[in-house]
C-alpha cells in the first residue's frame, strides 16, 4: 500500500517539474536558429581545419583539449572498472556456446566490422562518425566474439599497451602542437605544412585530425573491449 | 614604592606567574621546578604588599599596545583588594604544589591560571577581561582535562558556553558605544539609553548575558554543575586556588557589572520594584539564596571530603552573590569581605584535604579517623578552617557572615535572612562531620603510619589560616580596606571594633570572652569530667549491632536519614537534567543521521526532488 | 496546460528524463535506478540535440550544396558524442560497484544493504 | 499525407514506451533489452535531428554495449528484482 502511495507522490512530483521543465522549453522554441558560435565554426572550418564535417572539427580540433579530458575520464573509468572487478584469479564462466549461427556469423563478420570501424574513425572528418563511433563498433566485435565463444578472451598482451600509446600518442601529438605552434594540440599538419590542403573532402586532408582520431578509436575500442573484458571474467573459486 | 618602580608593577603582577610557570614546564627536574613555580608565585603577592600605599591611595595604570587594540590595566584599591586576595592564595597554592605535585604540567597550567585570575582583576577594559578570563578557563580545564575527561567536559561545556555569553555581550556593548573601556563603555551606554539609542531590551540582554556568563564561573546554581567535578577531580593544592580565586573572579565580574557599569546599575530601577525591592538585585539575592541552600545540603549529604568541600565552596560563594544582591552598603561589604575570608578559609580546607589525601591516599570519610594525634598541625589548622567555615565569632567566616546577615535584616529581607541562618547551621552540620570523622574517634589501622603533612605544605597552610585569624580578630583592618573603594555604610571603631547602623561588633571582646570560657571548660574537662581513653579495639555502638545498611556512624552514611527526609527533592538534580537534555540532543542528532544522513541513494534522489518541486512550485506559480 | 506549443522532440527528451528520474525515485534495485540514470541520459542527450536543431537544414557536413548556411548547429552534437562514450564507461563502472557490492552483502536491494551496513 | 511526422510521433510514442517498460519490468533482462530500446529509437531520433554522427554513436554504444554491460552485470548478481517487503519505517522509508 505504501509503496503505491509512493508512487502516487513520485508522480505528482515529476508532474509538476515536468511541467516546469516543459515551461522553461518553451521559451527555446523548436526548431530555430540561434547558432551563436556554431556560425563561426561553420564558416571557417574548411578554411582553418581542412575537415568537411564540423562535428569532427569541433571535437577534435576547436575543443581538442576538452576531447583530452574525456578521454582521460574514459580512461579512468575503464580502470575503475577493471580495479573494482580485480581478482586474483579471473576466469570466464560462460557455460552454453553460442549456435552456430552465431558463431559462424562471428568468424565471418568479424573482420568486416573491424574493418567499419576502422574506416569510421579513418574517415571521421569527412563523413558522419569518428573516433568514438568507431572504437566503439571495434568493442562490438569483440563483443559478438565473447558472445559467440566461451572461452574467447581479448589479447590483453596486445591491448594493454595498444591502449596506452594511444593515450600517449595524443599527448605527443599535442605537445608537437607546443614546440611547433605556440599552444598545445596545435594543428600543425593543416596550419604549418598546409598538407592536403589541394585535396580539400578527400582522405589525406584534414590536418591532424584523422591522426588523433585513429588514436582515439584505438583507444577508445581498446578501453571499451576492456570493459566488457573485465565484466565477464569472475573470479574462480577453487 | 622604591623597591619596585611604579611601571613594573602591573607587568610584574600579571606576568611572573606565567613565565615562572613555563620555565618550570621547561626545567622539569625536582627542586629546580618547584622552586622557579614558588618565586613565580611569590613575585605578585610581594609587589602587591609593596605597591599597597599607591594603589590604595591613587591608581597604577598600565596600557599593553598590541598595535591592533590596547589592552588597559588599572591597579587602584578595588584591584588590589581582590588581586592580593588571589596572589596570597596563590603563593599559599605554591606551597602546596610544591609538595602534591611532582609535574611541571601541573606547574605550567596552574601558574597559567594565576596570570589569568590577576589579568581579571586588573583589566579595565573588555578586550583584556575576555582574554585573560579565557586564559585563566583554560589552564584551569588542562588541570582538570589531566585528572578526568568527563569532569572536565563537562567544565569545558559550561565554560564555553559562558565565554561565548560573554563574547556576546561584549561586542553587543561594543556595536552601540564603540568602546571597550569599561567606564566609557557604561556612560556612553547610560547616555544613549536615556536619549533612546538603545532599547531597554538590549541592555537587559548584554546584562543578562554577562551574569550568564560569570555565573558559571561563580558556580550559581544551574550553571554549577561543574563545580563539584572539577573542584573534586584535581590537584587538591590547585584546587584551593580554583576554588579560593578562580570562583572569586565570577564574583568580581559581578561586581563590574553591578558597580563598575552603571548604566546596567541603571537598568535596576528600569526593571521596577518587587515588594519594595529592585527587581534585579532581588532576582540575584534568590539566586544566591537557592545556592546557599541548595549546595549546602548537597554538600551535607557527601561521603567524600572533596566533594564535601567543593559543594560547600559552592554554597559560600552563593553568599557572596546573596549579598550583591541585597544591595545595600553593609551587605556589599561584607560581601567584599566574606570573598576575602572565603578565599582564606576555603584555600585552606583544600589544602588540609590535600595533606590527607597525600599522606593517607583515601578520599571518603569512612575511610578516616582518629587523625589528629597523628597530624597535629594540620589538625589545628583545620581546626581554624571550620571555625572560620562554621561562622563561630573569633575567625573571619563570623565577621563576614555577620556583616551579610546585618546587611539582609536591614533590606527587610527576612526570607534571605533565613536562608544565611539555615546555610550556617547546614554548614555547622558538615564541618562537624568533618571535623569528627577525620580527626576524632577510631582510627582505622591502616592509617597507623601516617605522619605529619610535609613542611611546604604547612607553610601553605599557615599562610592562609594567619589571614583567618587576623581579620577574625581585627575585622577592622578589612572593612576599612573595602571602605577605600565602596562606601559600606560600615563605621570602624577601632581594629577589632566595626559598627553598622544597627550594631556593633567586637571582635577584641568577643575573643577575650571565648578564650575565658573555652578556658573554663578546659579545666572542667580536664578535672572534672570523667574521661577515659578508649582503645582501639574497643566499640562504642551503645551495645547495639553494627549493621551495614542502618550503619549511622558519623564517618559513613551520618545524615542518610536528612536524605531520606529530602528523599521527593533529591530526585530533581541539575545534573541529571543536563545529562538528560544531552541525551535528547544526542538522540534527536542520531535520529537526524540516520533519518536524513541515512547512506541511501534513493533517499537522497528524494531531496533532490523534493528540493526541485519546490523551485518548481516557486517558479510556476 | 498553459505550455504553448513544445516541439515534439523536446515532449519525448523530457518524458525520458522523467521517467528515468521516476525510475531512480521508486524502484529499490541497484541495477535498475543504474538503467534508470542510463534512460536520464539519453533523454539529457535527446534535449541537447534537439536544441540545437535548426528546421530545414541539413548535417553539418559540408559537401556539395551545403555550406555553412543549410547547417544545424554542430556543438551540441559534439558535446553528445563524447556524452554517450563517457556515459557507458562511468555506467560500467557503476555497474561494477553494484557487483561487488552484491558479492558482499548477496542482495541489490539498497535498503537491505543499508540495513546489512548498519 | 506526409509520413515524416506521423513516423516522428510513432518512433517517440515507442521510445517513451519502451523507456516505461524498462523502468517497470521486474525482469532485469527484459529491462536491459527495454533500455537498448530506448537507446535504438533515440538513435533513430538523432539521425533525424541531422546528427548521423551521434546517431551513429547511440547505435553502436547505448543499444549494443550499454545493453551488454548491464546484461553481464546482470548475470554476475541476479535476474529478477526481488518483491519488496513492505517494512513499516518512517516517511523515506516506505
């Protein structure tokens, strides 16, 4: 009875701010123009990053050193989760195999996704996606993979340090920025060399851009099939 | 004057105590220790005895520039009343340190605490008063902090509570007048509440809150709770400072606010009159009435002697604040003198129970007895103390206690009257008990050994039961001393002669009439009566069995059937009332955690909503 | 309702918002007041995209016939992208406590644990 | 009729939906599946929003690795919500 009362209050409260909310929204109508620094970035963004779609130069050229920051919140989190699920002996405890259509799916697509992905974040400054798009259709296929084999486990011989000079190469990247330009995450492939600027909208354009979001997609598909690693793997009690 | 250049004075007073203190903390070996603390503790009372003819006469000021405020220092004959009192007890502490305390912690603390009690005394402005109050609180509560934690939580409680009062008031006077000197501060406060820049309520709240405040020190009675503890769990040498000097600076703060400030005199006659009396001063006579009352029958119905004393000291000071209260010349003046003889014969009882507890390590009555052939000196000197304590005529209890009652007859206070007889014959009843119980009767065999109380100590002791005698005899020299700073009303005859408007007091007489009889019934005891020694083994029940739950030897249990007569009061007790609102508060607290503070995410999505529905209902409609 | 007319799109972000928010207020299971803030989120997302939409204009990816005029506004969109990444991550992580959290006290129930805390 | 805005309203009717099934199913499976419901329909949203890039990244995060965290979480604790027992408390305490 109780409880039902409790929901009763929670829904009049959520009501109520809902409507409040609702009220706030709008005063921001749907639907309009109200680009403020969005404008500037669409104008120039050919101009100063070489990328055609803005998103990309946003996240990794205007605001690259925000991009830092996620990244290294990604990358605790992922620690966390793997220092959280620590244990001294971790196995995987998955009991059924997958059918065999799934697992001849797996074997198959496998490669194909890693290939998506790859093209994803290869691509990201020309079309949709990225580096965080594509790292994380990486950890998929890894993921079908788990789900198709009970004993699959990632090469964390080869992840692990994938992982950290990815991190690393950011930064390098970055601090190449400082010695050549004047700040850090300096465009220094676009704004010195001018490389790729003939080929505005093709592959090897873009300034730096596809260069950290490969290391962002290495990165990010490395951290994430860590994850997912760490969560499926249980201690094994003798 | 030329011993002592006018100029060093004050510092001298105010200092030595707390440098002597810390190079005795510092140089913590035997002799050394307790030598520098004996000359640190002698230094004010021989610049005080030497500065008497200025400073009765005149005033020494002194002014310390911190370069933020100044802090101002008078000596004038009211300070130096009160800071010798304090100094001559605690030169008398110092002996007695010297022989109970073997620390330089004890040393350090209790020296701390004098420098505070003498900058009480002669500070003259608030910003002074507050700090070294606070100095003289805290060396206080680290001698107490050492012996027992609770005891001293609870002092520390009532304490801060009251420096907090105090801090309140002060910068409440401060926001009107702009001032900290005392005697600017009360006539810019008299002169704006006559052309109405302040309301009357707030004088009543800056007075209310300083009585707050030194109350607790002064130990009225809510606010005395601590008392008994911290007087009981301590080194009994200190506690004869702490209870003969540290009470005394609440009733000096009494005094500051009764005479010192006369705008909150003022506020007496604001406050109206009650069957012919000041409302105020009434207010403050009951309070010290219901102490006197109160303490004394607790301190009757103790079963050791430290806690025996230390309500006693409570109930003493209530006289003090009885008299304040009163009203009148007389009863301030023997007001004035009864802090004196307080601090003497009280300082002196805690340093007779330090003796005890030194040489035989028991605190409870039953555990006495039969001591005065074994410590006879100590036994003559407590002998002075509970004469003096008891109000019998040669020693300085009388005198002062006289001029109180006088005072109360004369204000038509025949009530507060009654309650000074009725502490009197209490006090008579406990001091008896003392007196019996430890010196007299059957002394148990394990005190066989004891001997004499060591020779500091006695030194001490004199020191303090000298005064008691002397103004016993001669209440003369006192009351023409408090004549220098308060108009008393109190015409000196002569040394030994005072007269008030209603009558006359000779002590010389007096003495000469009980040396006489108490000769005469000498030679009727030693020819006429037919007395016998008792040996030990002997028993004196009258025959009766000797059980343990009716056992009403004078050394255990002597008043049980008082207690059971007071049986429907004794449930009520201050101190189980504040161990109560403690409990209160500490469950309300717990509820609050767990209720609010609980550790549960939903519970704490739940504020967060209630707290976005109330921005929500706030914003819409 | 004295709400003027809101976009559909800002009716669906709010409706997740507080149906998560009503998730985490009622339900007494860990791992569903964790899917609950996960639904928060991407109604926050949902809200933050549909901001920045702009009626008749197209992705802000400019190829042929579209410049910097037929494009909606990009931040939103890069703020959301690395949302949603360091969305999974943190939830994974809680994900994680609530793990070992179980493998402690043997219940997801907040109250018990609470309780079993003491 | 143009069939944009009635696809519109049908696609947030189903992620509204969805996200209320999530929320209430007791079966923690179920409302693992419900939540990559949720994510799926938002993405779809998104792409209509002329995000493909978030779009795209709803897709592959919320409605497949998100979904498969907390299924693995889920087989690690248990699958059903457990009946509360009513327990008389104070008011946060129903």
């Amino acid at each position: 009875m109780v409880s039902v009362l409790k929901r009763s209050l929670a829904i009049i409260t959520l009501l109520i701010i809902g409507y409040w909310l609702a009220q706030g929204l709008a005063g921001v109508p749907f639907g309009q123009d109200r680009m403020l620094v969005g404008k500037y970035y669409l104008e120039n963004v050919k101009a100063q990053t070489g990328a055609v779609n803005a998103v990309t130069a946003i996240v990794v050229n205007y605001r690259g050193f925000d991009t830092l920051g996620e990244v290294t919140v990604l990358f605790i989190a992922s620690t966390g989760v793997g220092a959280l699920l620590w244990r001294r002996k971790k196995k995987r405890t998955a009991k059924t195999e997958g059918s065999v259509v799934l697992r001849t799916g797996s074997e198959l697509l496998f490669p194909f996704i890693l290939m998506f992905g790859t093209y994803i974040f290869i691509h990201g400054h020309l079309t949709p996606g990225g580096g965080f798009p594509g790292g994380a259709t990486i950890a998929t296929a890894f993921l079908i993979l788990y789900m198709a084999f009970v004993d699959y486990e990632i090469p964390h011989r080869l992840f692990e340090p994938l992982e950290g000079l990815a991190g690393m190469g950011y930064v390098l990247v970055g601090l190449i920025g400082l010695a050549i330009g004047s700040y850090f995450l300096f465009d220094w492939i676009w704004q010195t060399w001018h490389w790729g600027a003939a080929n505005l909208g093709r592959l090897f354009s873009g300034g730096f851009i596809p260069v950290i979001y490969t290391l962002i997609g290495l990165k990010v598909g490395t951290e994430l099939s860590g994850i997912v690693d760490s969560m499926l793997t249980e201690e094994v009690r003798e | 004057m030329t011993l002592v250049p006018e100029a060093y004075v004050v510092p001298l007073t105010l200092f030595s105590p707390l440098v002597f203190g810390v190079l005795a903390w510092l140089f913590d070996r035997d002799w050394i220790r307790e030598i520098l603390g004996v000359i640190g503790a002698a230094v004010p009372v021989t610049v005080l005895s030497l500065a008497y003819e200025k400073a009765s006469s005149g005033t020494i000021s002194y002014t310390i520039d911190t370069g933020v405020f100044k802090l101002h220092f008078v000596l004038n004959s009211l300070s130096w009343y009160f800071a010798f009192i304090g100094a001559l007890v605690g030169i008398a502490m110092a002996f007695g340190l010297s022989s109970t305390s073997r620390r330089g912690y004890d040393w350090l603390f209790s020296l701390m605490s004098f420098t505070g009690v003498m900058g009480v005394f002669l500070a003259r402005d608030f910003v002074s008063l507050f700090l070294f109050w606070e100095l003289m609180t805290f060396g206080s509560f680290m001698m107490v902090l050492r012996r027992n934690r609770h005891e001293s939580l609870k002092y520390f409680v009532l304490s801060v509570i009251g420096a907090y009062s105090m801090l309140l008031a002060i910068g409440m006077v401060y926001a009107k007048t702009g001032t900290l000197d005392y005697a600017m501060a009360s006539q810019t406060l008299l002169l704006l509440t006559k052309m109405g820049g302040v309301s009357k309520a707030y004088v009543d709240t800056i007075f209310a809150l300083f009585l707050l405040a030194f109350g607790v020190k002064a130990g009225v009675v809510p606010l005395h709770v601590w008392a008994p503890g911290a007087y009981g769990e301590n080194d009994q040498s200190y506690t004869s400072f702490f209870s003969g000097v540290l009470s005394k600076a609440g009733v000096y703060g009494f005094i500051i606010t009764l005479f010192v400030m006369p705008s909150l005199y003022g506020i007496y006659f604001a406050m109206g009159t009650f069957h012919g009396h000041l409302t105020g001063t009434y207010l403050i006579a009951w309070a010290g009435a219901v102490t006197v009352v109160v303490a004394s029958f607790l301190a009757v119905l103790q079963e050791d002697i430290r806690k025996l004393l230390a309500y006693s000291s409570v109930g003493q000071v209530g006289y003090i604040i009885l008299a304040l209260g009163v009203f009148n010349g007389v009863a301030v003046g023997g007001a004035m003198f009864h802090v004196l003889s307080h601090a003497m014969f009280k300082g002196l009882f805690w340093l007779i129970s330090a003796a005890l507890i030194l040489r035989t390590g028991k605190t409870r009555f039953e555990d006495f007895g039969g001591l005065a052939e074994k410590m006879p000196v100590t036994f003559a000197m407590a002998l002075i103390a509970v004469l003096s304590l008891a109000g019998i005529p040669p020693m300085a209890g009388f005198a002062s206690k006289w001029l109180i009652y006088e005072g109360a007859i004369q204000a038509h206070m025949p009530l507060v009257a009654g309650t000074i007889f009725l502490g009197s014959a209490l006090a008579f009843a406990y001091v008896v008990r003392f007196l019996y119980a430890v010196w007299f009767g059957q002394r148990p065999s394990d005190l066989d050994d004891v001997r004499e109380a060591p020779l500091p100590l006695l030194v001490g002791m004199t020191i303090l039961a000298i005064p008691n005698i002397v103004f016993g005899i001669a209440p003369g020299l006192a009351v023409r001393l408090i004549n220098r700073f308060f108009n008393t009303n109190i015409t000196v005859n002569s040394y030994y002669s005072i007269s008030t408007p209603t009558g006359t007091y000779n002590a010389l007489s007096v003495t000469l009439v009980l040396i006489v009889g108490l000769a005469i019934a000498g030679l009727i005891y030693i020819y006429g009566a037919n007395a016998r020694k008792i040996k030990v083994t002997n028993t004196y029940q009258s025959g009766n069995p000797v059980t343990e739950e009716y056992n009403l030897v004078i050394r255990r249990n002597f008043y049980r059937p008082l207690a059971e007569a007071l049986d429907f009061w004794l449930k009520y007790s201050w101190d189980r009332f504040y161990e109560r609102l403690a409990n209160l508060t500490e469950d309300f607290a717990d509820w609050l955690r767990e209720g609010f503070y609980n550790g549960n995410v939903q519970s704490y999505s739940w504020y967060l909503a209630i707290i976005l529905l109330i921005l929500a209902i706030w914003g819409v409609l | 309702m004295s709400v003027p007319h809101i976009g559909l799109y800002y009716f669906g972000a709010l409706s997740l918002v507080l149906v998560g928010i009503y998730g985490v207020l009622v339900k007494k299971n860990l791992l569903k007041i964790l899917i609950s803030l996960s639904i928060v989120e991407t109604g926050v997302n949902l809200l933050l995209i549909s901001v920045g939409y702009i009626t008749g204009r197209s992705a802000p990816i400019l190829s042929e016939g579209i410049g910097p005029k037929q494009a909606v506004d990009p931040i939103p969109q890069a703020l959301v992208l690395t949302a949603i990444v360091i969305g999974v991550a943190t939830t994974a992580m809680a994900l994680s406590v609530a793990i070992t959290l179980y493998e402690k006290y043997g219940t997801l129930n907040i109250e018990e644990i609470r309780r079993l805390r003491g | 009729m143009n069939c944009i805005p009635c696809a519109e309203y049908i696609i947030v009717a189903l992620m509204i939906g969805s996200a209320i099934l999530a929320v209430e199913w007791r079966d923690l499976l179920a409302a693992a599946v419900g939540m990559a419901a949720v994510s799926l329909f938002a993405s779809i949203l998104f792409f209509l929003l002329q995000a493909p890039d978030v779009a795209m990244t709803e897709a592959a995060i919320g409605a497949a690795l998100s979904g498969a965290v907390v299924i693995f979480a889920i087989k690690r604790t248990q699958r059903f919500e457990t009946e509360e027992e009513e327990r008389p408390g104070w008011w946060i305490r129903w």
